[in-house]
C-alpha cells in the first residue's frame, strides 16, 4: 500500500468538508474498534433526498480520514439512494492505492456510517 | 545475547518467511518446531478423547492429558496438578472465576481492577459488579505505578483483578502492595499472568495470589489452549461455570453431582493436542530459562528506546527496563506507522491493544507497539530504525 500517494496525502493534510453542520438531517457517530479512529457524520438534504451539504469530524488514520474526505466530494449533490448503492470498489477507485484487507475497515469507515444513517432515516420517515 | 543466536532456526516461520521481522510478540509468539511437532505428533500417534475410552490409546491420551497438568502445576511451583484446569485461553478463564464467583458477591461489596488491565481482565469484573449492584472502582496508573491502592482496596473489596505486565508498556505493577492490602482485608486476587510468564515466569506460591490465567499462545505453545490456576480451597468451593460432558458424577432427572475440581470446570471435549504441545512449549522456556528470555527482550527494548528517544518527534510512553515499547509519532496515527513497518515487513501493532481504560489515562486513541521475543535480534533493530526514518519523512510533508 502506497501512503505517499498524492490524492490520500492531499485529503488528510487538508479534509475537504471537515465540520458539523448544525440542524443536520442525519447524524451520527462510529469507531473503528481496532485502531480507535472515530467519525462523526452530519448529512442535510433537500426535498428530493438529495445531499445538499455534508460535513465530519473525528480523528484517525490517513486512510479513513482521507476516504471520508475524497467521498464527501463525491457525494455531495447525489441522492441518498444513490448513494446507499455506492460500492466499496468505487471508493476505493477514488482513493486511488490499494488497500490492503487490513485496511479496508479504515476505508470504509465512513461509507458504512453513511449507509447506515442512510437506513436509519428511511426507517423513521415510514 | 550471543547464546541465542541460532535461536530464530528453532522457529519454522523465519524459515517461510526469511524477511520477517516479527515485533508484534506481546499480541502472540512465535512457535518452535518442537511444539508444531507435538501437535502433529499427537493427532498422528495418539488420537484418542479425554476420560472416556479404557483402550489403550484412550489410556494415552488420559496421560498426557494429566502430565500436562502436572508440568503445568511444577512450572508455576502450585501445590498440586487439581489447581490447573484447562480452558482455551485467559478470557475463558476470567470469565470462569467471574461467574462461578456470583454467588459471593453482594450488592454492596466492591470488585476492584487497575487501569493497566486487558479487557480479558476488566470487562468479566466490570459485567459482575453490574449483575450483582456491586461496587467497581478502577485503581489508578499514574507516573508509571498504580497509585491509591490503600484508598480503593477497602474492607467492603471482595475482588482485586491485576496484571503481571502490561500489555501495552511492559509495566509490572506493585503485585506486593497490592497482595498485602487484599489480604488486610480479605479480599481475593486474580492475576492475568498471559503477558508475564514466559518472561518472568510465575510462582504462585510466592506471589500468593488465589488465582492466575495464562493463554498458552502467547508463551510458544499453540494458541485455543490455556489455564486457569486456582487454590484448591477456592476452586472447591465454587460451582461449576460451563455444564456437559465430561464433568459430572451423578445425573438422575433433575439432580446433578458433579465431578471432583478441576474437572467440574472442564465441561465438553478438552483440547488434549494443545495440552501436549503445552508441556513442549514449557521444556522449550525451561530450557533458555524466563531470565535469559526476559534479560533479552529487555536489553533490545532498551536499545531501541535509547535511539528513538532522540527523535523530537517521537512521543515514548511507559519506561526503560521493560521488553514492551509503546509510542506515538507526532501528525502521524499509529495505524498508519504500522502500515509503513508493514510494507518493509516488519509486524508491529497499533491501536488500543484491548486496553481502552489505560488509553483513555493516557489521553489516547492508540499507540504503536514495539514488543520482543527470545528469537528478535540487534540486526533487526536497524530495520525498525530504517522504517522509522520513513515514517518521520513521511510526516514531514503533513507539515
């Protein structure tokens, strides 16, 4: 696994959309149990379903501060069922190194939160 | 360190795996020939189940089964073999003596562990105290010793849980205050000795706690196969953890009897393999002696303590003279450094190592975890220095 590769490195320095938004439409927080990284997630949409903004904070390794970063770029403008189908495979396209399975937990950090607050809202709205 | 030289050949891992540079021996060690010999010697030669069979391989088996008990019992200087009994692994062990101690504990009493404890040593004493509305207070690790023992071991303590070493910063805390104050009070002692016995080896006469556990993995031998030691005075008067097979004397409809200590606490079908690669893993420690092992383990914790603690960027916690290194690097998580040592092959840890009071103490998430065994050596300390050296290059451009 390359660390140094420019797009992590850029995304970890700098996280792109690194705040909580306040009066967010889903919220909520998760860590990863072996390494202790920690995200939370706040999501606003709009009357479509559709993400208008996006914003995190937390504490953790390149990986998964720099996925969550790279896919809140991503994310921001599509619907939540689009992105309820965004595969781990896309992510880890974007992030551009390989990623060891050791790490893949790392990296999916954020897309599984996301998932998962995802449910959670269409479960409550029904 | 001469003499253990040609030791890294005893370990067929180094041989499949000539690059390896394994530094990650306080989560498992290694294990030597002669323990994965006894594994296939077992089921190859002996195969056969525990105290039912009248056959001559049953017989066999039956034998190694109590001579593993026996070894056992002598290496840890306990007054007899009935003291051991076998479980899978330490949190087992735990779990047993929490459990079939429910009976003693009231709402009211207190149930006390430290700050350095393993979850395997913490979270069966923090989930008893909550089913009996007992007291639970964690003893402090402050400037590297447990400090407040007198305050919070009081007369209401009905239980001390506490680590040999910690598996994290390699520490041994104050075992002697600590057994001089539970026996003030009359309080019991369980000793998580996974991370110390191979090094330190365990006398429990000496320390006179009331019980100790043990995961075999962690000292050579094969991993699923540990034990629970227990004085006998104790063990007999509590009930059986886990019931089935293999434990019972008398079964009519409702009524039960069950078998003498230990066997009431080793229900359904033993791990008789494991038990036998135990006895090969203790000759092995016997014979370099848990001196040697630890003189070792420590003289090359310090080697490498002394040079990393000239890196400004380094932050090392605990202290010298211990065989485990724990850090941090500054703008860098642990699990990232691990990574870098891992693409140069090097194994280390990072994360919270099952420790998360002592984390939250040490106002951190995780750490990297530097830990040695009998078979690391001096060369391998510059390749920890080499990756080092790109973890800070690294970091620099988060600048």
């Amino acid at each position: 696994m390359d660390l140094f590769a420019e797009i992590i490195l850029d995304h970890y320095k700098n996280p792109r959309n690194f705040q909580i938004l306040e009066k967010a439409d889903l919220e909520g927080q998760d860590s990863n149990p072996l390494c202790g990284d920690k995200l939370h997630i706040t999501i606003k949409v709009d009357e479509n379903e559709t993400i208008s903004s996006f914003g995190f904070d937390g504490e953790g390794c390149a990986i998964s501060v720099g996925a969550m970063s790279i896919l809140s770029e991503e994310i921001i403008g599509k619907s939540l069922t689009e992105v309820e189908n965004f595969e781990n495979e896309a992510l880890y396209d974007l992030i551009g190194v390989e990623i060891s399975p050791g790490r893949v937990k790392c990296a999916l950090l954020g897309l599984s939160l996301i998932k998962k607050l995802i449910k959670i809202y269409h479960e409550q709205k029904k | 360190m001469q003499e253990f030289k040609n030791i890294k050949s005893s370990f067929p891992i180094f041989s499949n795996n000539p690059e390896l540079v394994f530094l990650d021996n306080a989560s498992t060690s290694q294990k030597p020939q002669m323990v994965i010999d006894a594994i296939n010697e077992y089921y190859t030669k002996y195969n056969s189940n525990v105290g039912r069979g009248v056959y001559k391989l049953a017989e066999i088996t039956d034998n190694l089964y109590q001579s593993g008990r026996e070894k056992i019992a002598s290496f840890i200087n306990a007054n007899s073999a009935n003291e051991i009994v076998f479980v899978k692994n330490g949190t087992e062990a735990a779990n047993l003596v929490s459990y079939s101690m429910s009976g003693k504990i009231a709402s009211g009493d207190k149930i006390v562990v430290t700050e350095l404890e393993h979850h395997s040593n913490y979270l069966p004493w923090l989930e008893l105290a909550k089913r009996k509305q007992a007291q639970f207070e964690v003893i402090p690790f402050k400037n590297n010793q447990l400090s407040e023992i007198d305050q919070i071991i009081n007369e209401k303590t009905k239980i001390v849980a506490v680590t040999q070493m910690s598996n994290v910063l390699g520490i041994q805390p104050q075992l002697q205050e600590i057994m001089a104050r539970a026996r003030d009070v009359g309080a019991v002692v369980i000793l998580d000795a996974v991370q110390g016995i191979a090094q330190k080896g365990l006398d429990v006469k000496a320390m006179d706690v009331d019980f100790a556990f043990v995961s075999v993995h962690k000292m050579f031998g094969p991993m699923g196969i540990g034990f629970l030691y227990g004085k006998s005075e104790l063990l007999e008067n509590m009930p059986a953890f886990m019931t089935g097979g293999g434990m019972i004397k008398e079964l009519n409809e409702l009524n039960t009897e069950w078998l003498e200590v230990p066997n009431k606490f080793e229900a359904g079908t033993p791990n008789p393999a494991g038990v036998y690669a135990t006895i090969k893993a203790i000759d092995f420690i016997e014979e370099i002696g848990t001196e040697n092992i630890y003189k070792h383990n420590v003289s090359l914790a310090n080697a490498l303590r002394e040079k990393l603690a000239k890196i400004s960027q380094i932050r090392l916690l605990g202290k010298a003279d211990t065989s485990i290194i724990s850090f941090t690097i500054d703008r860098i998580h642990p699990h990232d450094i691990a990574s870098i040592f891992a693409n140069n092959e090097i194994s280390i840890r990072a994360g919270h190592h099952c420790s998360k009071p002592l984390m939250n103490a040490l106002d951190l998430n995780a750490t990297a975890r530097i830990s040695f065994q009998i078979y690391n050596n001096e060369k391998e300390l510059e390749k920890v220095l080499e990756s080092i050296n790109e973890v800070i290059k690294w970091t620099s451009l988060l600048k």
